[in-house]
C-alpha cells in the first residue's frame, strides 16, 4: 500500500526535443504544401498562356496563308474568263453579218486558194479553199486593207478550231494561221504581239476558217 501510494509519475520520461523535431516537420510539410499549390497555380497559368498564344498565332496566319494559297485559283479563273471572252466574241462574229474577201492556195500558189474572208466584230475571218494553206499575193493585198484596223490595235489573236481526233486538219489547219501571221508581220506588227491557237472542237468544226481578232 505504501508503494502503490508513492507512484507520483515520476518515472514516466517525455524528452523536450520529440516535441521539437515534431514542429519541425509539421512546419516543413506546411511549406511544403504551400509550395505544391503555388507550383501547380504556376503551371496553370503557364499553360493558359500557351493556349491563348496559340490561338491567335492561327489566325495572323490564316490571313495571310489563305491568300497566297488563293493565287493560283485566281490566275486560273483570269484565264478561263479570257477563254470565254474569246469564244463569245467569236460567237458574235459568226451571228454577225461579215464582209467576205477572196483568199488562198496550196503550195503551188494557184490563181485562188480563199474562198472568202469576212470582218466583223472588229475581227475578221479568212475561209480557204480546200487543201489550201497560202495567200497568193492578190489575196494578201486585199487581206493588208481589212488587217489595217488589227494591226492599228497593237495585237492580234489567230485562232483556227478543227475537228476532234484529225490530225491533217489540225496540221492545215496549222499552216493557215501561219500564211496569216506571217502577212501580219509583213504589215510590221511585232511576232510577240500576235498570238497563234489551233484547237480542238466538235467533229463539225471547219478547220478551213482562220479568225483573227484584236488581242
């Protein structure tokens, strides 16, 4: 009984630096975890940058990438309104009432190888005769008064449609827009200004028609 009476505690032992090694670290794992959530905030808002820049990096581009990739489609579309500039003016000159002169011969130069030329529209429209692919010379004189206008204009545009799939038509053909050429170049209009197309059209197309126009 008088050992049990005397237990006063005084035996238990509580070192004072357990207490201090343990606001230590309670310490550290609070900085610790203020410096995760300010790392992690960082990162967002790193990453929100990144986002926003490329997302307006886009559209700086996208204005200026459309309009180069635009380029070719634009020449493309000039050209085929050319094209059909041309068709319809030659439309109009064959609904058009012509004026008709004689013309052309073979290579042996006959007394006639045109049937007839006609102007209209501003243009004009050499038919030959049969195989014929050359201007005898009274042809050409009378063909010089009706290009007068053409070569005034500074360019001239030769065109010959033949029938698809024949390969002598398209070689006559050929030589006739040449026989004419060359006459324009007799008149002093420079080569470089005159432009020469033999094309391919319906099989009814009549390759003995050469049509000259203003370019």
């Amino acid at each position: 009984m008088a050992i049990g009476s005397n237990n006063d505690g005084s035996d238990i032992f509580w070192p004072g630096y357990v207490d201090a090694v343990t606001n230590l670290v309670l310490n550290l794992l609070f900085l610790l975890t203020i410096m995760t959530v300010a790392v992690f905030i960082f990162a967002m808002e790193l990453g929100r940058k990144n986002v926003s820049a490329t997302e307006t990096r886009p559209e700086s581009q996208a204005s200026t990438e459309p309009a180069k990739s635009a380029e070719p489609e634009v020449e493309a579309l000039r050209e085929q309104v050319k094209e059909l500039r041309r068709e319809i003016q030659m439309a109009n000159e064959l609904l058009t009432p012509q004026k008709v002169l004689p013309a052309t011969s073979v290579l042996a130069r006959p007394e006639k190888s045109v049937d007839r030329s006609s102007a209209s529209g501003g243009g004009l429209v050499v038919r030959y005769m049969d195989d014929a692919v050359t201007l005898t010379a009274t042809e050409a004189d009378k063909l010089r008064v009706s290009l007068a206008s053409i070569v005034a204009s500074g360019g001239a545009h030769i065109d010959v449609l033949v029938p698809t799939g024949f390969s002598e038509a398209r070689r006559l053909g050929f030589y006739r827009a040449m026989a004419v050429r060359n006459l324009l170049i007799e008149m002093n209009l420079p080569p470089g200004k005159i432009d020469v197309s033999v094309r391919e059209g319906k099989a009814s197309a009549d390759a003995s028609q050469v049509r000259v126009m203003p370019r």
